[in-house]
C-alpha cells in the first residue's frame, strides 16, 4: 500500500474517534460556529454529565444520579441526589422527584443547576416500562435478599409477586418495582439505595459496542425521554460502561437535611454538600449561591 493511502487512512481513523467521543458536547455547545478553527486548546469541558432520572409508576423521580465522565483519565462519576430535595425552577421549588411532571421539560436540569451548582449537559428520564426494559435488554439482575420481598400488583401484573430471600434473578418489571418500592417504615434513604444497587448493576451489563447500544436506547422509544439524540448518549454510555466494568468509577450519595418526612418528603442540602460536589465533580461546577 503507498504512503499516501496510509496517511489518509490514519487521518480518518482519528476523525472518527473525535466524532464519536465529542458528540455530545458538540450538540450541547453554545450555539457558536462547529467547523473547527485552529486553536492552542480543546473548548470541550474536561467532564461531560448527564442527569438520569429513574420514575415509578407515578411518574415520580425517584431515582435521579447525575453521572460524569471524565476522559483523561478516563473515569465516571455517580452522584446520587435523593428525590425529596427542593430545587428552584424559574420562579417556583419544587421537589426534584416531581420535575418530570413539570409543563418545563428542562425543569429537572434547570433545578440541579440552581440548587447543586452541577453543569447539567443532557438529561435521560426512563418511566418504569422504560427502565424495566433496559433490564431486560442486559439479560436482568441478580441481587442478593437477606429477606423475602413482597411485590405489589400494578398495571398490567394482576398478582402479587414474592422474591426471596437468598439470590434472585430480576427481569425487568420485577427489577423497576423492586427498585422504587416502599417498604413499611423504609426512609428514603434506603429506597435510593435499592435504585442505586440495580442502577449499577444496569450500566455494568450494558452493550460494549455502538452498535448494540444504538439498538438499545432505540429499543425504548417514548417511554425514555431524553434532551439530546441518541447518538450523542451512545458515546457516553459506552464510556459509562467501560468504566464500570473496569472499577474506574465512584458512588457516592448527595447528603441533605430532611425538612418534611412523609410518603412524599422534602429536604434541603446538608451543610457538607458542597464540598462533597466540588470534589467529585471539580470541572462541572457552575457559579450558584451554593458553590460560591
């Protein structure tokens, strides 16, 4: 083969991997011309996020992570933000866990920024159908249950289930419902550890090509609703993956004050949450009353 073929080939190669790794900050950019212009340094943020929000089959957050992904070194970051916090969105607070029914669909974006000072770039919501399904599309679950568990019946499960105790293998309803139940007396602490517990175990079963995961997050149609295409969540999930499967990511849980208990509670943030957001994501951080 001549020299030229080679060099065009190497030229290619390398406008392919940029393409696929920098779209989703290409799309969420600030509206300036793309085509590329010479430059010393990369505008692309150090650390892209993505806010996913897992619902019940009240259509309430109940889950909601706020993932980074950082690329040199590569890692993720999993942030954990407990569904009673209040945010600010425009003129109005409101729990973080009732955002997706707000009319604003960048209600839930809009109230981490305000209120967590995280840089929010894209947001995933998946309803229970949605999130079940993408249990089904890693092949389920299995958790371990040091007691039995009662399902409830809801929507098209016209019986109640009963998992456990020892380990269990969850499809994908089983898995939705175990995630988000309320359990007698639980705190919502606990029940964000559930949705956090088959969360992780989601994103280490995900496909580990851009192809399958395309097919994927296509598979989920309406029922998943996010702010940018699927193509730019390809290259970011993929990156999500990878990460999880070889240990370079960190969990961690966004501590608040509860200021109402209840089925539906609301809390503010501790007086530790800043800090704790600073250091896991120190190159997404916004200017806001809570990051200074």
């Amino acid at each position: 083969m001549s020299m030229p073929w080679r060099v065009l080939i190497t030229i290619l190669g390398a406008l392919a991997i940029v393409l696929g790794f920098g779209a989703l900050s290409l799309v969420l950019g600030d509206g300036s011309d793309p085509t590329p212009t010479p430059s010393p340094t990369s505008t692309r943020p150090a650390e892209r996020t993505l806010l996913l929000q897992i619902l019940d089959e009240q259509d309430y957050a109940l889950g909601n992570f706020v993932l980074g992904v950082e690329q040199d070194p590569d890692s993720t970051t999993l942030l954990a933000i407990p569904a009673s916090l209040l945010v600010g969105v425009e003129d109005d607070t409101m729990t973080l866990g009732m955002t997706p029914a707000s009319p604003d669909t960048l209600a839930a974006i809009k109230g981490v920024e305000s209120t967590v000072g995280i840089r929010i770039d894209a947001a995933l919501s998946l309803d229970r159908l949605a999130f079940a399904g993408l249990i089904d599309a890693v092949d389920g679950v299995w958790v371990e249950l040091p007691d039995a568990v009662v399902l409830p019946e809801i929507g098209e499960v016209d019986q109640t289930r009963i998992l456990g105790p020892g380990w269990v293998k969850l499809d994908g309803l089983a898995a939705a419902d175990y995630a988000v139940l309320r359990l007698p007396e639980e705190d919502e602490s606990a029940r964000l550890a559930r949705v956090q517990k088959v969360l992780q175990l989601a994103l280490d079963g995900l496909p580990p090509n851009a192809e399958r995961m395309r097919q994927l997050l296509t598979s989920l149609g309406s029922l998943a609703q996010s702010t940018v295409p699927t193509e730019d969540l390809v290259p970011f999930l993929l990156q999500v993956r990878w990460d999880v499967n070889f240990g370079d990511s960190r969990y961690a849980v966004l501590p608040v004050e509860v200021i109402r208990s209840g089925v539906r509670p609301a809390s503010v943030l501790a007086p530790e949450a800043p800090a704790l957001v600073a250091e896991l994501f120190p190159d997404a951080l916004i200017e806001s009353d809570v990051t200074g």
